[in-house]
C-alpha cells in the first residue's frame, strides 16, 4: 500500500543521521585515501613487475653466458684432443661447473647421454628426460618447475630426519649445439636453479604487502588531516551564519510582537471596528504576522539546535497527559477546517524525556496532520509502548505524500507542492524540527504515505534513553 522509500527512509534515520560535516569530513577522508592508496598500489605493483623483470632478465643473461662458455670448453678440448666425435668423453676430463648450475649434460649427435652431472643424481632419469630431444630455437631459454625429493640426502652415511623431504626447484634450462670443424657433433643442455629468485619474490610481495598495509594507516591518518583541514573553513562559516540566523530571529521576534499588539489594539479603535475594509486589511496583517511569528520562533529553534544552544530538561513525563492537552487545543483548529481528531492511549505512560520537546512534537505531527487533511477528513495521535520503546503514530486520511518526495520531507524548507501546501500555511521547517526532538530522545521517525492515501508518522523512542546533546 506505502511506497518503497518508506523502508529505506526508515534504514536511513535508524543508522543515524550524523552531522553533516562529519559525514563530508568521512568521505573527503575515504576519497583521499583511497586516491593515496591507488598511487601507493600502482607504485609497488610497478617496482615489483620491475624488479621481477631485471632479476629474470639477469638470470637468462647468467644461463646464456655459461651455456656460451661450457660449449666453447667442450669445442676447444675436442679442437686439442682432435675427436671429432663426443662418444667416450669422460666427465673426468672436464670439469664443468657453473654458479647455480643444477645440471648439464652433453649428448652426442643421435642423442644419447655423453656425460653430465646433477645436484641430486637420484633425478638424473627425470632431468634427463626434461632435455632428451630437444633442440632450442634461436635463443630459446625453457622455464621448469620440478618437485625433487630428499631421500639422498645424507651426512656421514646418516639420513637426515629434519628438513622438508621435498621442494620445488625452479629451472631455466639452456640448450646449445656443439660442432667440431662445422660438423654437428652433439648437445649440450644446462639447468640452473632459480629457486632463490622466486624465493627473492615472494620475500618481496610479503615485504611489499606489509608495507602496503602499514602506509594504509598512514594514508588514512594523512587523509584525515588534510580532509580536516578541507573542512576547517567551511565549518567555520557555516558556523558563523548559524549564528547570524540565530541572532537575526532573535532580533527579529520583538518587533513581530509588538507589531501584533499594535494591530490588536488597532483593531479596537473606534472607526476601525465599523470599516469592514479595515477590518480585513488588518486579519490580513495579523495571520502574516502571526506566519512570520511562527517562522521565526522555528528558525530560533533550529538556529539554537545546530549550535547545541538549547536547553533540554530530562524529566518523568506520562505522555497520555501531554497528548490529551496537544489534543485538546488543536481541537478549534481541527474543526475550523472540518477535521475530527482522536487519542487512542494507555490510561499512564510515564517515559523519560523533554517535556516541552515532546509537546511540540506531538503538535507538529498532528497540526500538519489537520493542515493536509480535507473537509471532513480525520486524524488521530495513538501512543503505545513495547519493549523498551514507546510509540508514537499520527495518522490522518489526508492528501498523502509522493514517494520521490518522502526522503526529503524532513529536510529544511522543503514543502511537497509549494503551490498547495502555502494555502495551508507553514514554511516547511516543521518536521525538520521534529526529526531534531526526535533525534535529541535518540529515537526514529519514519513515514508511511502515498498520494491520496493519508499519511502515518511513525515514531519509536527508548523509555528511559537520556536525552543527549
Ligand atoms: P510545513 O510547514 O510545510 O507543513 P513541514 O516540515 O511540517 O512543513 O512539512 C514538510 C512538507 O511535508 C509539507 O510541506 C508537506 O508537503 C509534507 N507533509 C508533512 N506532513 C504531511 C501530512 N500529514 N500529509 C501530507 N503531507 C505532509
């Protein structure tokens, strides 16, 4: 029956409705944080693609030069011995060894195995067939990952218990065909073990995360400065126009009343009470002054709320009793525009609050309640208490409000259809008030209205909450 905005009206005032520039100060705090933490990640995901490139690249480098070094060992002692064949070439008589080398072997033209060595030699079958038939392309470096087992490892013929049993080995394998006066006489292939550079890795991505972490404190801290201090200026001047509207209503007040005390006394003067045009002239006068009246004791209020300047008293107050007086004087009112009103309450409802706050709550719910009902319409103030909330719901069946226009109604100044709601008077500032008392009992409203259906205020607020500044 209600619109849907009335749920997320409802979600918006129970998470609270913070200040204003408390809210502002957040965002700017996540925006300039998330901008520092943006440049902070682009940074390090580019030093360690960086770095990540110069070490392979190193390595690659290191592997080329020792596969360029080994062969040329191998071609000039086939050049001394004048062997044009690498079959009975003992490893004996060459040495080959290289930084990180985890293996190489040299194959003679059809292949097989000529000689080689290998950090775990329990692998030799597995490496082996890693390179067996392989012929690199034009610079052509192979990347392996191997999963090597310890069961070798021994010291003094003991078998070492401590330690993983198995690791991962990384391998950049190299290949280079080996000739003897231009004649393709065999291969050889080198692997070296690059562990340590991923281990290098992933040192650094832990080092790099933690990093990130801890200038994400720094950024959020950095950014809640500079949003402070964003926020400084215009704090200061919004402050100072609270002020100004502040000091203006109260400026403004005395002079309103002793204009309607002039026009009541006016209006008794001889001649003036016989000339229907005066007369006129003078009701005219008399209910915008009484408008302005209205809307500047509200303005004052507001003003005084924004600065905290208002005093609240806390006090036991049986709500039925309060709500039978708010009743009871707008009962003129109400049947001057046709309208019945009815208080459905406990017989007692003592809760804990601010007396004259909770009055002219209840007064506003239902004025506006009587103002936007039609001839012959009705509306009704009903309390109740559950739990450690009592309840308050003003109802009518009057012209309802738009769901586009339901989040904004407690907004200041905001008046539905400005055309039709100033027949009925007010300046829209009424429930920006309410939800103020509201919010001082530390309670919620919501609406539930639709076009033509009527209006229900809700209100929920704790029984014994303090009521806070
Ligand atoms: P106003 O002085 O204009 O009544 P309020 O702040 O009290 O100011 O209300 C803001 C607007 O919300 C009103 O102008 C009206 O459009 C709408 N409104 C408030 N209460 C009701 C209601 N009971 N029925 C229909 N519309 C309402």
């Amino acid at each position: 029956m209600y619109g849907e905005s009335d749920i997320k009206l409802k979600i918006k005032w129970l998470k609270g409705n913070g200040d204003l520039f408390q809210r502002t100060q957040r965002r700017l705090t996540l925006q300039y944080s998330g901008l520092i933490m943006l440049f902070l990640v682009l940074f390090i995901v580019v030093v360690y693609t960086l770095l990540y490139m110069v070490i392979l690249r190193d390595q690659h480098r290191e592997l080329e030069q020792l596969t360029r070094q080994e062969t040329r060992i191998i071609s000039d002692y086939l050049a001394e011995s004048a062997r044009n064949e690498l079959q009975g070439l003992e490893s004996q008589e060459l040495v080959l060894a290289g930084v990180d080398q985890f293996f190489y072997y040299v194959t003679d033209a059809n292949g097989n195995l000529v000689m080689g060595s290998e950090t775990m030699p329990h692998m030799q079958g597995e490496l082996f067939n890693l390179v067996a038939g392989w012929v690199p392309k034009q610079n052509e470096i192979r990347e392996e990952t191997l999963q090597v087992t310890f069961d070798e490892r021994r010291i003094g013929g003991r078998e070492i218990d401590e330690g993983p049993k198995s690791d991962t080995v990384r391998l950049l394998i190299d290949g280079s065909p080996i000739f003897y006066k231009n004649q393709f006489v065999g291969m050889i292939y080198i692997g070296k073990d690059i562990s340590f550079a991923y281990q290098l890795f992933q040192w650094l991505l832990v080092v790099l995360v933690g990093l990130t972490v801890l200038f994400a404190g720094v950024a959020v801290l950095i950014s809640y400065m500079m949003s402070k201090k964003a926020m400084g200026p215009i704090s200061t001047a919004f402050n100072r126009q609270k002020e100004f509207v502040g000091d203006a209503s109260h400026e403004l007040r005395t002079p309103l009343s002793v204009m309607l005390s002039s026009i009541d006394a006016i209006e008794m003067t001889d001649g003036v009470e016989e000339d229907p045009f005066a007369q006129k002239l003078l009701r005219n006068m008399k209910s915008e002054v009484k408008r302005m009246t209205g809307l500047v004791s509200d303005l004052l209020v507001l003003a005084r709320a924004d600065s905290g300047g208002v005093e609240r008293t806390l006090e036991q107050v049986n709500m039925q009793a309060e709500a039978a007086n708010v009743v009871e004087s707008l009962v003129p009112h109400a049947e001057a525009n046709g309208v019945s009103l009815q208080l459905k309450a406990p017989d007692v409802l003592f809760v804990t609050g601010d007396r004259a706050r909770l009055k002219q709550l209840m007064y506003i719910l239902l004025d506006n309640a009587v103002k936007y009902s039609p001839d012959g319409g009705s509306a009704s103030l009903q309390l109740s208490e559950s739990g450690r909330y009592w309840t308050m719901k003003v109802a009518d069946e009057g012209i309802g409000i738009h769901p586009d226009d339901q989040p904004r109604i407690f907004d200041r100044f905001f008046r539905s259809d400005k055309s039709r709601t100033r027949s009925v008077g007010g300046h829209g500032l009424g429930l920006s008030i309410a939800k103020w008392i509201v919010d001082i009992h530390q309670g919620t409203i919501s609406v539930q209205s639709g076009p033509g259906k009527g209006s229900t205020f809700i209100v929920n607020i704790p029984k014994e909450k303090a009521v806070s500044s």
